[in-house]
C-alpha cells in the first residue's frame, strides 16, 4: 500500500511539473528565473545540459538558474537529484519594448487571385438553366489563381477573360487552389440572358475591407502588429490568401452597442491621414507588416516591454481603444484566465470588461476592437480578438509574445550559445 501510494504521488507530482512547465512558456526574459514560479524547487535538482556559459543561482528561492544573456538552455530537472522529471528548453530573450496602440485603423486586403464567393444559376435565351462551375465541382472558397494560363489579379479581368472565351467559342481553363491542392479544370461560358454577357455561374471577390485596432509598432524596425487574428471572406470564412494591403487611419463616427446574441461594432471612416503602412501577413494572431512613419501614442510616450506568456496573471488590466473620432481611451478589464496551452488557436485570454464607462457606451466588446492592446502591470500583454455573442462584456484575447514572435521581433531557433 506504501509503495502504491508513493507512486500515485510521484505521478501526481510529475502531473503538476509538467502542467507548470506547460504555463510557463519556452521563452524567458534576461535575469528572470529559469524555472516556472510555483515550483517547490526544494526538492529538485537542475542540471544545465547545454547552453548559457554565465549563469546565476538565485538561492532565496531554493536552488535556482537565472540567465544573465541571451540564448538557449537546455536543462534537466530531477527529483531529489535522481529522478528524471522533464527535459526543458528554453530560449534566453532580452526585452522587446513596443508603443502601444489602441488607434482605428481601416484594413484594405487584396487576396492572391480571387476567391469563390458563390454560385448563380443562368438562364440562357431559350430559357434553360445552367450552372457551368458547379458542374465543374468549384465549390465556395475556392481560389481561382490562373485563367487560361495567366495569373488572376482581379475580378474585372476574370470577367473580360470569361466574355472574351464566349464570344470566340472557346472554353475557359481555371487553375484552382483548394487549400493546398491546386488543380486545373474547364468549362464552357453560357451567354445570360438577363446580364446580357457571357458568366460561369461563379460570385468572386478579390479584396476585403473593414475596421480594426492597432496593437503595438516597434520604432527601431516599423513593424506594427494588428486585429489579433486572421482576416477571413466573411461569406466563406476562409483565411484570405494575402496578395497585398494597407493599413490607413480610421475614425469612429459611431458605435452600435452589442447585446447578447447580438454583436455590436464600431461604425468608422477610412481617412488616409496619417497613419499608413502595408500589411506583409494575414496569420492566426493578426495582421503584420511596416508603418510609414513613426507612431505615438499619448497615453504611452514612451515604449513598453512585452509579457512574456509567463509574466500574464489574472487579474485587473485596461485596454486601449477609441470609441470616438480618433481620441484613444483607456478602460479597464479583468483577465480571467490565460490559457497558453491555446496557441494554435489564437485564444491565449479571457478576459471581462468591468469599465462602466465602457460597458455604457458598447455594452462590452463589440467588433472594430478586435487587436485593442491588453495592459497588465506595465506590460502589454495581449489583444482583444473575439467577443462571446451570448455575453458581449467577456470576450476572447491573444497573447502578445505570439503576435511579436509573429512579427519577427523574437529569436527564432535560436542556436545553442
């Protein structure tokens, strides 16, 4: 019975190290503690495997590794010094500091080709009905890169393509991108009767635009980070495949505020004043790219390091958001969970809206907020991203360390120091 009992605890235990472990992150800020808080590191022993030539021994907090440069380390953790528990690596990163944002921004996106929006059935003049793309087997979200052989660029040219095809009787060959399958298909053009010109059956569009928030620009390299989370064809819900975009300044001229089961949203004007830079990546954790100028923010004179995932607690913080013209605002929230295990997804926070001021104006988080930067203790430490439609003061945020490593502003694989 000792013996089982012994084991069931040293499972519990190695259950809690790895959950630990799971919360803490693989990257660690310059003189903060290898190991996660929390760890009754009394009774483990840590070997440095490789990696970090200078290292410091905190012994207030028991025995533990703190590194004082930049680089990986890989360590192994046992316990009572006999035990194999985990095998960690962590990369050593210095301080990332960013301005934070909060300002309205007007996103214009150009996918590469043009993506299948939908399907419409043509009457010919004898009256029949014909749907050449749905015969075909297009189906919505499909990307038309090609069209008879030449790279699609707009709608307007898929249009002339298609009429020029009818006229001389000839039959349309598209290259289809179906995520990563790509495939060629052909099609005849019927003439419409009631548009009067030759189509396929097909709805397509080649552009995307709306509004959103700035999250955070890094003066030495002008790259900025936005939304928090990829920009999809709102009718198909596919990721939009990036050609090329910009980033403009917005302001709000109105706010329809959420209800439950009902998503409010900001209602904003593309200004171009200002504010201006291209967008270089559509990802999971927001929209990428350079700014034209330099960026400020009167609220942050002065930039601001990044939470690391280890570093976000739950608890009070604010965000930064403009509810009207372009006077960015501060307002605060509670983080009430952080949830690093979610990266995948893009949904690292829970978070409540808990402003008053807030809560009277928009009933919570409502959409045009997505990428508000998330402030905790000094630090950014996220991004609002999605709201619950069947509770608009709670919502979804991102973590920042994985917008800025989206960003390139983190060590990638870095090499063993």
């Amino acid at each position: 019975m000792a013996v089982l009992l012994l084991i069931a605890g040293f499972l519990g235990l190695n259950m809690t190290v790895k959950a630990l472990f799971m919360s803490f992150g693989t990257n660690v800020a310059i003189g903060d503690p290898l190991l996660p808080r929390g760890l009754p590191v009394k009774f483990f022993k840590v070997k440095i495997l490789s990696g970090q030539p200078r290292i410091t021994w905190n012994p207030g907090q028991g025995i533990v590794p703190v590194a004082t440069v930049p680089g990986r380390v890989d360590m192994q953790i046992k316990l009572l010094g006999l035990i194999p528990l985990n095998h960690m690596v962590v990369n050593v990163v210095p301080a990332v500091r960013v301005v934070p944002g909060g300002h309205s921004i007007g996103v214009l996106l150009h996918s590469r080709g043009v993506m299948v929006a939908g399907h419409a059935v043509i009457t010919d003049p004898q009256g029949n009905k014909h749907n050449p793309a749905l015969e075909a087997g297009i189906l919505n979200g499909d990307i038309i890169l090609k069209i008879n052989g030449r790279r699609v660029q707009s709608e307007q040219q898929v249009r002339s393509e298609i009429s020029r095809c009818g006229q001389t009787g000839s039959p349309v060959t598209l290259e289809i991108k179906r995520g990563q399958r790509v495939f060629t298909t052909r099609l005849n053009p019927v003439f419409c009767a009631e548009t009067k010109r030759y189509r396929i059956g097909l709805y397509v569009r080649d552009s995307a635009a709306g509004i959103g928030t700035l999250t955070f620009y890094e003066p030495k390299s002008k790259k900025y980070g936005a939304l928090g989370h990829v920009i999809t064809d709102f009718e198909t819900n596919r990721r939009i495949d990036l050609e090329d975009g910009q980033i403009v300044e917005a302001v709000v001229q109105g706010i329809r505020p959420g209800r439950r089961g009902q998503p409010g949203e900001k209602i904003g004007l593309f200004t171009g004043d200002g504010l201006t830079g291209n967008i270089e990546k559509n990802t999971s954790y927001g929209i990428f790219g350079s700014l034209r100028q330099p960026l400020a923010n009167p609220l942050y004179p002065q930039p601001i390091p990044v939470a690391l995932v280890y570093q976000v607690k739950r608890g009070p913080a604010e965000i930064l958001t403009v509810l009207r013209g372009n006077r960015i605002g501060r307002y605060s929230v509670e983080i009430l969970q952080v949830m690093p295990q979610n990266r995948w997804e893009g949904k690292g926070l829970v978070i409540k809206v808990i402003d008053p001021e807030l809560l009277r104006q928009t009933g919570g988080i409502i959409q045009g907020m997505s990428g508000s930067p998330i402030i905790q203790n000094g630090r950014i430490v996220g991004a609002v991203t999605h709201v619950f439609v069947n509770d608009p003061t709670r919502g979804y945020g991102v973590l920042a360390e994985w917008m800025i490593y989206e960003a390139n502003l983190l060590p990638k694989d870095k090499k063993v120091a």
